[in-house]
C-alpha cells in the first residue's frame, strides 16, 4: 500500500472496533487502547470470551475442510475480520488448490492487512471487498467477486460471529439481509454461520450489548429459534443447530471440556436444495 493510500484510510484507532476486539481475544497484535479496554470490560463480564472466539474459528476451520472435502470450491466469507493464519482460503486451497474464495469486512484495518488473505495458491484466486454486510447487493455486485467467483456455481457462504452485530431496529432486518444473500445463490450451495446468544447466561449477554453500545457498536444476540430461522428453506446439515464446540468437533472430548455458557454462540451449516 502506497503511503498516498495509507493518508485516504482512516483506520479510526481511537474508537474500539469488533474485528480488532475479536483479535485481542485471539491473541492476535492489531488491536489498540480503545479495543483492548472494551475488551477488557467484556472480560470482566464473561472471563470465557477468550474462549468463545477460540472454538468459534475453530469451527470455521472445520467448517471448511467439510465443504472443501465436499467438492465446493467457491467461497464468500463476510465479516472477515484481522488475517489470523489459517485463514479460510488457507484451509480451502490446502484441500482443493484451485479454490477460489472472495473475503470482505467493512473495518478499514483489514484492508489494511488484505495482502495476506491475497496469498492464493496458483491454481487458484483471493479477493478482497471493503464492505458492509448491510448491504448485501454492493458485496455481490462488487468487481472484485465477480471477477473470482462465478454465482452460477454453488458457493459457500459463510457468516461467522457477524450477523449479532446487525441490530433489527424492529423490521426484522438481520434476516433479510441473509435472505438476500441466500437468494443471490444457486442451488448446492451453502450457509455456514455462527451467532452469539443470551440463552445460557442473559444477564452477562446484557451487559456485554452494553459495553459494545458504549464502544459505538451495536449488538443484538438471538435466541436459538431466532438463529435457526436464518436458514429457513436450506437444508441443516448434521447435527443440526448445536452450539459452536459441538458441532462436529475434532475429537469428542472436545465438546466436554467447555460449558453451554462459556460458548455462548450457537453454529450450523445448511445447503440449498
């Protein structure tokens, strides 16, 4: 990036952002002051948010490998956030080298770092959108998409711990959104998606909405009937709706070693008939 395209990106460092709280959490080193307190304070509140982000991208890894090995070889992921090795396309390409994967996110420090979600195999293709998934037409009629990805052909949609950050501002707007997404794609396609939820422990989730409300960012976590109708019309692969670390994990003994409550997000995976 040229030092003329660094001066036109404010990368708004003095206000926490969601992409770069979520790194703090992973132990990753883009984040600052204004992150790392708000991150603090939800530590505060739930000690066990280290942990829910660590088994939340541990399902998209294992997400992805189930798609990669399963013959898809496009990808959108939206919501992206700071390039945290593996990345999606990582995992993709090691299975299917000719995999083609579009990423977006709407926090200006990521595409600050897009160069390293831009490392594709040869045989296949990266690209980066800045987007917001409130606008779900700009991201599929960005040049960069369609120029990797062909919507003809099935692609793997994926939505992880995003969609809690777009508040329905009562019209429902959360679900039509991915509605939109879904319609957009063609049959054999699939939505894999993970959502932070207040049914374990509402009065930390409160207080969490809180703390981000203070940082400027809205938060509105859904009920399980809630999260289930994003995939209303798709067919839920197995187990279903389960919670992030149970959903096929690794090993059994994974499931166990962490409680409802500290996971706190709920996941699935569903294709299009």
């Amino acid at each position: 990036m040229s030092d003329h395209d660094e001066a036109v990106v404010d990368l708004q460092l003095d206000r926490a952002h969601s992409s770069r709280i979520y790194d703090y959490f992973l132990g990753g080193k883009t984040n600052f002051l204004a992150d790392r307190m708000a991150a603090g304070s939800v530590l505060g509140v739930l000690p066990a948010a280290l942990v829910a982000a660590r088994i939340n991208r541990e399902f998209m890894h294992r997400a992805t490998r189930l798609l990669a090995r399963s013959g898809m070889r496009q990808f959108l992921d939206i919501g992206t956030g700071i390039p945290t090795p593996p990345n999606l396309h990582d995992i993709a390409q090691g299975i299917a080298p000719e995999a083609r994967v579009v990423y977006t996110d709407n926090d200006p420090i990521v595409l600050a770092h897009a160069a390293a979600l831009l490392l594709s195999t040869p045989e296949g293709r990266t690209a980066y959108v800045q987007a917001d998934v409130t606008d779900p037409a700009g991201i599929l009629t960005a040049p960069q998409l369609l120029d990797t990805l062909d919507l003809r052909r099935p692609v793997a949609l994926s939505l992880n711990a995003l969609m809690h950050f777009v508040t329905d501002d009562g019209r429902d707007r959360a679900h039509t959104i991915v509605e939109s997404l879904k319609d957009a794609l063609p049959s054999g396609s699939t939505l894999a998606m993970t959502h932070a939820t207040p049914d374990f422990d509402a009065a930390a989730m409160h207080k969490i909405i809180k703390i981000y409300a203070d940082a400027g960012t809205p938060l509105q976590f859904r009920s399980r009937a809630e999260f289930r109708r994003f995939f209303d019309g798709w067919e839920l692969l197995e187990p279903g709706v389960t919670l992030s670390h149970q959903w096929r994990p690794d090993r059994p003994e994974d499931a166990t070693h962490v409680t409802d409550a500290e996971a706190a997000c709920y996941a699935a995976i569903a294709r299009k008939p």
